[in-house]
C-alpha cells in the first residue's frame, strides 16, 4: 500500500513549481502573443502610417534570436530557474520602455523596447 505525499514532500514541492512554471509559461506566451499584435497597431499610431507595421514584430523576433544563445548557455551553466528569471526580468524591463515609448511617441524607443520584449519568448 501506499501513501500520498505529505504537505512538505519534495514531490508535492515538485508539483507545485511546475505548476507555477506552467502558470508563467502560459502568461508569457499570452503576453508575447498580444504584445506583437499590438505592436503593429502602436507602430501605425506613432508614425502615422502604415508602412513601418511589420517592424516591432520584426525586431520582437530579433530580441528573441538575440537572447537565445546567452540565455540557453546560463540555464547550462546555473539551471532553468536563473535563465528563466533573467529572461522574464528583461522582457519586464522590455515592455515598459515600450510604453514610455508609445506615451512619449517615439518610435526607436518604442523598438528598443520590443526587443527586450522578445526575451520573453526565449
């Protein structure tokens, strides 16, 4: 016979991180996805035109590029945990200079900003 796991188990500790993992993995990839939607949209509001729409989607996807390499090599080197957190603080950082930006309507720091954005989906 046997027993469930009690409240201070590493296996139920186990299965709360990864419920939170979960939690903030879909967050993120909601955010990530509402934030490169909405990026076109804000590009068209700055430069009174449409022609520079693709771009925040564009440069998302480089931050994304960028942030890959470093970031994998630091969850090599310290675990998931401080790559994850890094990855996420940045994005933070990311998308509120991509405010200040939108609210001061400036463009290359409304850019700047989705850059770091894309962090988020490393």
């Amino acid at each position: 016979m046997t027993s469930l796991p009690t409240a201070g188990s590493p296996l139920r500790r186990r299965g709360a991180l990864m419920a939170t993992l979960f939690a903030a993995q879909v967050c993120a990839s909601t955010g990530f996805s509402m934030g490169m939607a909405v990026g076109a949209i804000m590009a068209a509001a700055i430069t009174g035109t449409n022609t520079w729409s693709g771009l925040p989607v564009a440069v998302g996807s480089l931050g994304t590029a960028l942030a890959a390499w470093p970031l994998s090599r630091l969850m090599a080197r310290f675990g998931r945990r401080p790559g994850l957190t890094l990855g996420y603080i940045v994005a933070v950082a990311g998308a509120a200079l991509g405010i200040v930006g939108v609210v001061q309507q400036s463009f290359i720091m409304f850019l700047i900003g989705m850059v770091l954005f894309g962090t988020s989906y490393t």
